[in-house]
C-alpha cells in the first residue's frame, strides 16, 4: 500500500470522521488540561483582534480593503489556535456531529463547552488588561478599539444573533478545512480566506468579541457593561446555530448518513 501524498487533502467523507473522533477526545480532556488550553484560545483569539484593531488605526474601517487586510491580520487568531494547540468554543461547535451520531453524550458535550466557553473569557479578558498596560491603548489603537466596542454594544439582537449565526458557520468551515489539510501551509491557508471573510462582512465572533469589550473599555469606550452581555449573549447562540447546525449537522447528514453509525 502506498502512502498518502501529504498534498493531497482529506476526502469529506473522512473528515466527518476525524472531526468526531476529535470531538469525542476533546470531551474527555482532563479539566484542568481542558481550561488552560481554553485559557490559551482566547488569548490566541484576542491577539489576532488586538492586530487588528492596530492595522485599522487611521483608516476608514468601513473601506473594503482595509477590512480585508484586517481579516488576514485577525486570522492569526486561528491560526495559533489550530496550529499552537487550544480549545475554542466556537470551533468547538463540531462536536455536535459526535453526539449525533451516539459517540458523546450530551451532558459531557455541555459542560465541555462551558468549561472552554469560560477559559475562553478568561484568556480574551486577561489578554485585553495586558493590552491596557502597555500604553498602546492611548492611541490611534485606543481610538479603534473604543469605536468597536462601542458598536457592538449597539446591535439589535436580531443583527447580533445572525450575524453570529453567520460568522460561525465560516469559523466551522475554517476548521472542518483544516482536517482536510495534511500540512501546516495546507492549513494555515485552509483557515485564512474563511476568516478574512466574516471579518470583511462584519461578522460577529463572540471569543473575539471577549477581547474587543475589555479593550474598548480600557481604551475609554462608552459603553454600558449590560450592552456588551446582551451582545455576547446573542452572538454565542447564533455562534451555536451557524456551527453546530449549520455546518456539524449538515455534514453529519451529507457524510455519515443521517443516521448513527
């Protein structure tokens, strides 16, 4: 038998099934070994926000290519994510294909997403009041960072939960990508166009937005605690509609049938 050419990719079949073997692992991590690899996602995540924030300083953020160009910045989140090593929530949405298919339980699915929901939020906060003490707030960086903040805690929570229905859809996309991959290249340009996208559309990601409030508000941002909770509300439930049934569910019925194997 020959081996696998590392450049050819996955088949969406097997991908399915990687994706639920890695869910099912994932579940069963050790809790503490399950937080702090959290605790690092959100960090991860909030560095590509806080370049992000940098590359918009000083330009109109509602140009198309200047979003682009911060989208291929903000990638570097998943980036260190999937090629560092950590557990996001939002990706984390996969796991569902395991609990379909009668391989996880789903009480074993719901704490593992609160405990990285919570490392998570703690990573993107700690990562954001590390930012506040470099002085790199007090600029153009702050300006941008209190402008963002203060419009995400402006969104109706219509806009909110769609718009992070479609935002994870694409993250999901990005990692299911990633499986397909068998290089660190492969991967890291399985994960950058989907990214760039629902940062070029204006797509609300709730780990990323675990950073932007804390930095907006170290930054001087008006904006009320209980708009940003309604914001993170909203966007981690249409976070769990655009992953878990829009991408995890769809492909459990594509790929494995629509019926436990």
């Amino acid at each position: 038998m020959t081996e696998p050419n590392h450049f050819d990719a996955h088949k969406p079949k097997d991908i399915a099934a990687l994706i639920e073997t890695a869910g099912v692992a994932k579940a069963h991590l050790p809790l503490v070994q399950m937080f702090v690899l959290a605790m690092l996602a959100g960090a991860f995540i909030g560095f590509g926000a806080a370049a992000y924030s940098m590359t918009m300083a000083g330009v109109d953020a509602t140009l198309g290519p200047a979003r682009l160009l911060g989208g291929l910045v903000f990638s570097l989140g998943l980036i260190l994510v999937i090629i560092g090593g950590a557990e996001l929530f939002t990706g984390n949405a996969l796991m569902v294909m395991a609990v379909v298919d009668g391989k996880l339980p789903l009480p074993l699915l719901l704490r593992s997403w609160l405990v990285v929901y919570l490392g998570n939020l703690v990573g993107a906060v700690g990562l954001a009041i590390a930012f506040g003490l470099t002085g790199l707030l007090d600029g153009p960086m702050g300006t941008v960072a209190a402008t963002i903040a203060e419009a995400k805690s402006t969104l109706s929570p219509l806009h909110a939960f769609v718009r992070g229905a479609l935002c994870n859809a694409l993250v999901c996309l990005a990692v299911w990508l990633t499986f397909a991959a068998r290089t660190v290249v492969g991967k890291i340009f399985a994960i950058l166009w989907p990214i760039t996208g629902f940062v070029l559309l204006g797509l609300e990601h709730s780990i990323a937005n675990m950073y932007f409030f804390p930095q907006g508000w170290l930054a001087g941002a008006d904006t009320a605690p209980m708009g940003a909770i309604s914001n993170l509300i909203w966007v981690t439930l249409g976070n769990i509609l655009g992953g878990a049934g829009g991408v995890a569910l769809a492909y459990w019925v594509a790929y494995r049938g629509g019926v436990r194997t």
